[in-house]
C-alpha cells in the first residue's frame, strides 16, 4: 500500500525537481511496498490478525486480613469503592483484572480462547482489532484442555481464523505467534515449529503428548491467541512459556480445539436442536451415517452414503463446517443440504425442531441424590447451586457430599442453574461415572471460607 508522502508547496511541477527538492531537505518520499518487503509473513499476519481480539476479564476476589485494623480499613474502602462506581461490592472482595487473547473463529462472534484466561471471570470485555469494544459471555469450557469459546454479538460479520487441517505441521517451518503480550494489542512475534508432540505434564500426570513447541515469543497476554503457520492457518492456540527458559512456548495443537469446537457449536449444545441426522468424516468427506426414523431430516431424501458438500449454501467438509453453517438458526428454519451419492448430484431439505429442555431438578435427584436450589440473591458468593438435601445412600450421599454446599460443576462445566444441570445430565446414563465439584462455604470472624473438593460419583 502507497504510504502518503509530504507535499511541497510551490510551483514545482515535474517529478524530477520534486525529487531533487526531496532530496536536499532531506525529507521522505512517497514510496511503494517492494515485492521483496511483502514476504509471505507479512501477507500470512494481513489474513490472521483481523480475526485476533484483545481480552480483559474482571473477577471478584476476596480479600482476607488477618489483622483487626487491616480488617477495618478494608470494609471502610469496600463502601467507599462500591460508592464511587455506584454499585454494591460485597465485604472484603475486590475487582481483579487480567489481560488475554482470543482468536475469531466464525464471523457471528464465536471466539476461542484458552480456558485460563476468562476462568472465574465475572465480567468478559472483548476489545477487536479496530478498537471496538464488547461484552462477551461464557459459551463453553474445557479445563482440562484449557480452552473455552466466548461470544460477542457484533451489529456485522466478522473477520474469522481459517484452520489448517490436522496433522498439517512441518518441524522447522516459519509460525507466527499473535496475541496481546503485557495488553499490548495485536503483537506479531515470529520463529519456527520447534516441535510436535510435547508431553504435558502436572506432576506426575500427563496432561497432553501433543502440544506444540514454538521459538516464537509468546509472553504472559498472549494466551489464547492464535499461532498460525505461514499460509495464515490457524495451527495452535498459544497457551504457555517454560518459564526456566527462553524461546520456549507452547500451543495446544488446532486438531484438540476442532475436537472440542465441534462439540461446543451443535445444535444440540447450542441451541436444543435437532436435525435428525448422524454424519462422519471418512476419507475427508462429509458422510451421512444415520438419517433417524421420525426425525426432522426423515422425508428429505437423504440417505445413508450421501457425501454432504454443501449448507445452505456453504461449503462444508467437516462436522465443524456443517456445525458452523447452522449457527443462528432456530426451530423451524429450513436447512439446504447439497449432496451427492454414486456421482450424481442432489439436493435436499428439512426442517429443525426444538429439543424439550430436560427437567435439571429432577436428573439432580435421581442420578446424583441431590436436591438444588438457586443461592439467595443476597448471598455474596457466586455460582454454583446450593445442595438442599441429600438423599441418604445415594451417589452424593455416599461421597460425602452435606446439605449447605454449593455445587460448582458437573463434569468440568461450570453451573450456574438447573437448566445447566439438565442439560449436562441428559446423556449420563445409570452406572456411568460423573465428576462433580463442591465448595464447602464457611463464615468464621466475619470472613467467608471456602473449601473446594471433586468427587467422582457413579450416576443411578
């Protein structure tokens, strides 16, 4: 792009005394980008870094002070500050505030980040690459695999990531690393693949045998941003330093996030949706597997070996892509499937149909023994369900879990009602295992405690 040079006044008229005019004054001429200036990073950064978001979360922290007067002064300050911002802060909390990034990864605002970075968060504030700034909210998350997918609702598509396919990685080839290192926004820092397949470990567990290794400088911020490869691909999701040494980073590989992505983005963990159809990737096709009797999918022609190319008009090739194409829509929108089976080419249609939300109260009580109850409004913690009884022999029970905790998670997933608890239930079948967590919440001296323990119970 032609950089805007400084216009001499004058009745200078040719390029060549202009030039000349230039060059005495010492002063910068328009110039255009070389070839050689434009090398396929720069090109590979232009496709990517629109798709990279800064992300600023707000937790609220509680502050224990041992000391009588530390005490006193910090309850006076928690009044002052909740009157300054003109908003009830509970005693002894504070507002603590980190710094991430996240990467696009469809244009209606999905956005992947690692699981850390917005963890606890009690406000998400999404900033894109033109300044604009969101409130984006908690759509999904995989503590374990530290990586979670948040949504903003922007007026206007958005700039979204492409992936680069699994598996498609050489050791050595040029990767950039893009992100938001010390809140400084959309930074570019490039280096190599320095390796695949790393152990991830945590004492003596393994956690991964895949993750990424990069020499490119990734600092605390750029969690969550993207590490892409020289095409301007999605390749990994940054996600760590080794903090005893320099020019060692790590991402998680993109195949783990298109694991959990296509999960995430369902209709059915969506929206309650239900299309009626079974698909599988086989010999990179999209493949109908199964077209259920009585479903929303049953009289539109489609049958078992159609190989799905195409969504309401957008080319899909992974139950990722096909997952992406029906996002927005509701119960009773058409879905336009392309299709083609033994060379010959078809198109078919039907209609979604809402999923009944599961009774969360009831799947409470019979697989887990547990009754659970929103916390009081007053109650300055946040989260969970409160445990109102437990069913004496029952899988809760049994673990030791008592009436007055709070009931954090099921299955990794945070919850925050019994419609969470439902949905996170539906697929638990009698005899299956199913971690829960709990937090024991105690007041002692004007002080709240809490103790956290996870149980694993075997479901009714």
């Amino acid at each position: 792009m032609a950089r805007r040079g400084v216009r001499m006044a004058g009745s200078i008229g040719s390029r060549g005394c202009r030039a000349a005019a230039g060059l005495a004054l010492g002063l910068a001429l328009p110039v255009s980008a070389s070839t050689a200036r434009r090398t396929p990073v720069v090109e590979a950064v232009e496709k990517a870094l629109p798709a990279v978001v800064n992300i600023g979360t707000e937790q609220l922290v509680q502050v224990v002070r041992s000391d009588p007067l530390q005490r006193f002064r910090g309850e006076v300050f928690d009044r002052m500050f909740g009157e300054f911002l003109q908003q009830a802060m509970p005693p002894g909390y504070q507002v603590k505030h980190s710094l991430g990034s996240g990467i696009l990864i469809d244009p209606s605002g999905y956005i992947l980040t690692n699981f850390h970075v917005i963890e606890r968060a009690t406000a998400i504030r999404v900033t894109l690459v033109d300044g604009r700034p969101f409130t984006a909210r908690l759509v999904a998350g995989d503590e374990i695999n530290d990586l979670a997918l948040i949504k903003i609702d922007a007026p206007h598509p958005l700039a979204a990531v492409r992936f680069a396919r699994d598996g498609d990685l050489l050791l050595g080839e040029t990767v950039i690393a893009l992100g938001n290192p010390f809140g400084l926004a959309h930074s570019v820092t490039v280096g190599v693949l320095s390796a695949r397949n790393r152990e991830a470990r945590s004492g003596n567990q393994t956690l991964f045998r895949d993750i990424l290794q990069t020499d490119a400088a990734v600092n605390p911020g750029s969690s969550g941003g993207p590490l892409i490869n020289i095409d301007g691909e999605l390749i990994g999701v940054n996600v760590s330093i080794h903090q005893e040494g320099q020019n060692i980073g790590f991402a998680v590989p993109v195949n783990r996030a298109r694991t959990l992505l296509t999960a995430w983005l369902s209709p059915r963990a969506l929206g309650r949706l239900e299309t009626g159809l079974d698909l599988a990737e086989r010999d990179g096709r999209l493949v109908v597997a199964r077209v259920g009797a009585g479903g929303p999918a049953a009289g539109s022609g489609l049958k078992p070996g159609d190989a799905v190319i195409g969504v309401n008009g957008l080319a899909v090739a992974s139950l990722l892509d096909y997952h992406r194409a029906l996002l927005g829509l509701g119960a009773g929108d058409e879905v336009r499937v392309a299709c083609e089976h033994g060379g010959e080419a078809k198109l078919a249609a039907f209609r979604l149909a809402a999923i009944p939300k599961p009774d969360g109260a009831a799947l409470a009580g019979t697989r887990l023994g547990l009754e659970l109850a929103p916390p009081d409004t007053a109650d300055p913690v946040r989260g969970g369900l409160v445990v109102r009884s437990v069913r004496t022999g029952g899988p809760a029970g049994l673990a030791g879990i008592q009436p007055g905790m709070r009931l954090t998670r099921i299955a990794g997933q945070g919850i925050a009602s019994l419609d969470d608890v439902g949905a996170l239930l539906e697929p638990v079948a009698s005899g299956d295992r199913v971690a829960v967590s709990v937090a024991a919440i105690e007041r002692r001296e004007g002080f709240l405690i809490a103790r956290t323990a996870t149980a694993d119970l075997t479901a009714n």
